[in-house]
C-alpha cells in the first residue's frame, strides 16, 4: 500500500505521463531483528523514478527495533555487566547477534 501510495496508483492502473513517478521493481529481501527474533521482510522497490522510494515503516538501513534497542541501557541499569550481553542477546536476537563488550562499552559512555 506504502509504495501504491508513492505511485499515485494502483497495480495496472495506467496513469498520463505528467503524473508518472516511477515503476514497480519486485522487492529485496531485508533481515531485521525484533524483540520475537530474526525475520526476514520483502521490502519493496521503484525504479525509473525523479525521487527515492522509502518506506516510511521500515527506514532504510535500520536492522534492529527501535524498542529493542531501548531495552539494551535497561539491562545495562539493572546489573547486566558487558561481557554478559552476548548471552542476553543471544537469547533476544538468536546466534546472529553481533554485539561485542568493547560495543557495550561505547554505548555506555553515549547512555552516560
């Protein structure tokens, strides 16, 4: 529906050529992690376009949630020392996650 709306159109519906903005181009496969796990979505794409498609869901280069992201200082708060992150994360994320404890670290002194 995100991308019928940049269109201006629907699937098939032809349009006059001033109002033309672009054509369908299938989709790409983006992995994004949630708070459920690692999925993979279909995001979709435009091509022969004047301005870029982005969706206004899901951001372009954004791969983890943003309320996941918001738990990280949390657990950090409650005593979650940064070697130990790996482990949580493991569970949160699955065996995917890359989060090493020099990361942690430097997050810290931005959430300090």
């Amino acid at each position: 529906m995100e991308r019928d709306e940049f269109l201006a159109r629907k699937r098939h519906e032809r349009v006059p050529k001033e109002k033309f903005r672009g054509y369908r181009n299938g989709y790409s496969r983006r992995s994004v992690n949630l708070g459920c796990g690692h999925i993979e979505i279909k995001m979709p794409r435009v091509s022969d376009s004047s301005e870029p498609f982005a969706s206004q869901i899901l951001p372009p280069y954004m791969r983890t949630s943003p309320k996941l992201l918001e738990t990280f200082p949390e657990l950090y708060l409650y005593g979650l020392s940064s070697g130990d992150f790996r482990e949580a994360l493991k569970i949160l994320l699955g065996e995917k996650a890359v989060l090493s404890p020099s990361s942690i670290l430097r997050l810290k002194e931005y959430w300090v």
